[in-house]
C-alpha cells in the first residue's frame, strides 16, 4: 500500500473567494458536488464571513445543508466566534480560523491586534471542543507579510508553540501570498514535525512565485502528509495567464503519483471538475501540470473511466 | 557570499531545435548576445548536425566564428567525432555529447547500438583530452526513455561509473523528456555525488510535467550545483500555452535566489532576452515563475538597471 497524503480541497472557498467573477449558489453547489466526487477526502465548501465583506461567499449556510452524501470532511472558514456558532449550528464539524503571524496583517486584515487575534483563537478552539468540533488553525503569512516582509522561523515556532498549547485538529502553516522557498519550507516544517509530529500539522500554500510544487515537495520530505490545494490552480486572476493563486489539485496528485504516494484522488473526475470551474468562470482554468494532465494522464494515473 | 550555482544557458541549442520557427542566423546571433550579457557562466549556441536532420541549427559554425567577447564558456552540441571535429576547429572548447541510456533510444535517435554509443563517447573524450577540449557527456533519458518506459536506477549508476572512467569535464544526467520526480531525482543525484563528488556532475530537467523546478531543488539538496535550463522555458511547442521545454533560467535564478544561492544572473537582462525570443518565435515566452517576475522581480532580485 502507497502511503497516503491527505488534500483538502479549497477550490469552493480560497479559490472562489478573490474571483471577481461571483458564482451563483445553484453553481457553487454543482461545484462542490463534482469536486466531492473526486476522491479528495476534505472538501472545503466555504466560509462564513458577512456577505458584505466577501459577497463570493454568500449563502455559505445553504451549501452546508444540502451536502452530497459521499463519506467526506466538509469544512468550512469562519472569521470569528460568531461565524463558528454559525457553521457550528449548518452542521459543519470541522471548521478552519486563520490568525496572521504578524500584527500588521492582522490589523489591516481583521482589525484586531496580534494578541487578541491569538486570544480569540484560543476562545474558539476550546468552545469547539465543547461542541465537538474539529479546529483547523491556519498560521497565514508564517513565511512572508505582505506589510512587515519576512517573518523570522523563531516567530513560527513560538507561535506554534502557544498554538499547540490548545490541542488544536490541525495546525496549517499557510504561506498567504506565495513567497515561501523550498529550503525555508524544509527548515521550518522539519523543526515542526520534530516538536509535535506530522499527524496533526498541514501545509497550505500559494503558487505566486511559482514554486508551489518545489514547496509541498519540500514539506512531503520534511514529513508532512497533509495539504491544502485548489482544483485548477483557482486564485490569483483569471484574466491573467500565469497569476497562479492556490497550488493546484492536480500538480500534487501528480507529484505523489509519481513519487509512489496516494492522494486517492481520480485524475479524470478532477479533470471534469476543473472543466466546470472554467466554464462557471468563463476562462480556462488549470494549475502548472494540467496542459500535460489533460492529453497524457493515464501515463501515471490508472484509468476509471 | 552566497554559495555559487553555475547555470548553463541552452536556449540557443536545446531551445531552438525543437522550434517550427526557425530563427535566422542572424536572429541566432542577436540572441546569443542578448543571453551573453545575462550573467549566466556558460553559453550553449547550437549544435553540429547535419542541416538536413535539423535546419534550425544550420550555420552554427558561422555563430562560433562571432561570439561576443564577455568573458563565458560557449559551447556546442556534437553528435559524432565528425561533428566534434567541425566544432573544435570552430574554437569551440566545449562540446556536449548526448548519450542516451536505454538500447531503444539509441537505436531511434541515431541507428546506433548502446555499445555503439558508448564507444563512440569514449573515442571523442579520448581525443578531446589531446586536443584541449572539455567534454561534457549528457546521459539522456536516464528516469524514462519514450520507448522502453522508466529507466532502473542501477542503470543509470552502472553507466555513470563507466562514463566515468572516462574523466570527462561534467557528465549531464539528462531527463530527456521531463518525467523525473524529485524523490527520483534526489536519489539518484545523492548516490551519483557520493560516489564522485558534486564537481563534475550536472542535471539538464525539462519542464513537462511542471515538476522542473521541484527536481532542480531535489538536484540542489542532493548537492548539485550545474544546472542546463533555457530562458523563457523554450522548448516544447510554442502554439501549446503550458507545454514547457527546458526548465526555465527564470525560474532556477528565482529559486536560488530565494534559497540565498548565486547564480549571478541579471534578471532585468534576462527579461529582455526573454522578450526578444518572443519576438523572434513571434509567441509569448516565458518560464513558470515568467508573469509574476516581469511585474515583481525587483522584489527579490537587486536592480541593476
């Protein structure tokens, strides 16, 4: 047996959430129904925030009560406490925070300062064990701030630390605007794996540079077996050739199939979906690997159609 | 200061050969100049075949009687002594030869046995080291050949040994046709390294399946520090956006660069050398890393312009 790699699909809430094309319901709906089919095991459906402020994610309650049957993790964002009792009360039992690692992101991004950002996290997380629902914690801009440049790997690992200290489902260790490296991505997720083990860490990272690929490999050998990515690459702009946004679904099922690793995911299904995703966006999608995937991929996937 | 990375620039070679655009001469020259002021250390400016197998490369010798005067290694492709000869007697002191590791290859690309092959290499290492020539012997399809499928490690191994018995001045370890996987590639790469040390050895990627740049870090940490790759990712076909040819040279300066290596390129210059391949091939061109550097690259490379 291949040993396995968990994707959590986010197509339906990172990768829709920038678009400035807005998906109507009935579209994030059939979205999510074929993305479900893909074999991904977490599937991302959207996120809970004011319709004001991310009119893309809209209705995220309704696609939460009307879920296809197949044996998934549906998870979904939440901005804060009161997003949390929502997805809590639509039935969604895992859910995802995200805290930046440094003040200036958190300040511009959801007015609130480092401190009391951690402080609401560690709110949710325990009101989350008392629901039993499972926590993802994301770490975003743990490489680079758009505002405050680099962030040190000291600062990381201190705010992993008090992190871990809530016994949180998953840490997500999230490179937000795609500046990570490979070697950086080693160091840091190594020390990670070291201090808590690789089971309950994840990585989440976005292909601006161009080495989103070169980066989960770097994570895959650091140990960490579980990511975040979005079918075609979703992101980024859509009426820019090349502006990747989420690293690509099928650039990390095809980087394991290669390297003997399973992600469980059908490659002809993933393909369909990411059909879909151009056709409801109305321009080709597609992540690094997918004008390749598209003619040759029963060369490494075994054929289920 | 950082540590060095040599990259060997082959879009005038590798790049041009495949093109249905056939550049002039003249066209082949003002790239080679354009890519000479780049900073990249070597300087690949076509090959010695026979016009009638590949226009694209007729005149070659011509190129090699105008080279600009910074101070690079040029070099040529040869597929044979005659060809070794023409560009010896061009001034070219460095040659590559290409040798591919599988009976198949060998037979289809040039009618010649394996044993053939390898004698053939022997013969034109021999007689580069009593005319002052520096070889570099390109061990092509070493993960997967087209006609006999993955290519065994110990293969490649037991080749490299009797290759380099040879002492040539680098051996290529070359995935001909972009199949190669990090895991692949740093496995390989570690045992080649332990046996002979990084010095002599170099890995040439092609970007098919978009895993380039995750091999070249795989090559990186096995302790590669030679790379081929081809401004803009020429190669491929030029009508396919996404079908990449050669690793990108934007992308292993970024990657590096990001990684705190040095590989001295100047990316101002190479965006222009990009630039004008696109005019000459009359399509955008352009590496994976391409759209977001020409926006951005100030942010992670010093200006110089």
């Amino acid at each position: 047996m291949a040993e396995r790699v968990i994707v959590k699909e986010v197509a339906p809430r990172d990768g829709l959430q920038a678009q400035p094309v807005h998906l109507s319901l009935e579209q994030r709906q059939r979205l999510i129904e074929s993305l479900a089919k893909t074999g991904v095991p977490e599937l991302e459906i959207g996120s809970f925030v004011s319709p004001k402020a991310v009119p893309q994610m809209a209705g995220t309650e309704q696609l939460a009560s009307q879920l296809p049957a197949q044996p998934l993790i549906y998870s979904a964002l939440v901005p804060n406490m009161k997003g949390f009792e929502l997805a809590r009360d639509a039935g969604i039992k895992t859910q995802a925070i995200a805290i930046s690692a440094t003040e200036q992101m958190n300040q511009n991004n959801i007015r609130k300062s480092l401190t009391e950002t951690f402080a609401m996290a560690a709110d949710i997380v325990k009101r989350a064990a008392s629901d039993s629902v499972d926590i993802h914690v994301y770490l975003a801009v743990a490489f680079e701030c758009p505002y405050e440049g680099r962030v040190a790997l000291r600062t990381i690992l201190a705010q992993a630390a008090e992190l871990m200290t809530l016994n949180p489902a998953r840490l997500v260790i999230a490179d937000t605007i795609g500046a990570a490296d490979p070697a950086a991505v080693k160091e840091m997720m190594s020390e990670l794996v070291a201090a808590y083990g690789a089971e309950r860490l994840a990585c989440h990272f976005h292909d601006t540079r161009a080495l989103g690929i070169a980066n989960v490999y770097a994570a895959l050998e650091a140990g960490i077996r579980q990511f975040d990515s979005s079918a075609g690459g979703l992101g980024g702009c859509p009426f820019a050739p090349g502006a990747k946004g989420n690293v690509a679904t099928e650039d990390i099922a095809s980087l394991c199939q290669q390297m003997g690793l399973d992600t469980g995911i059908d490659m002809a299904a993933l393909l369909e979906s990411i059909a879909l995703l151009s056709e409801f966006i109305g321009a080709p999608q597609g992540g690094r690997s997918h004008y390749w995937l598209v003619k040759n991929w029963q060369k490494i996937f075994a054929s289920s159609h």
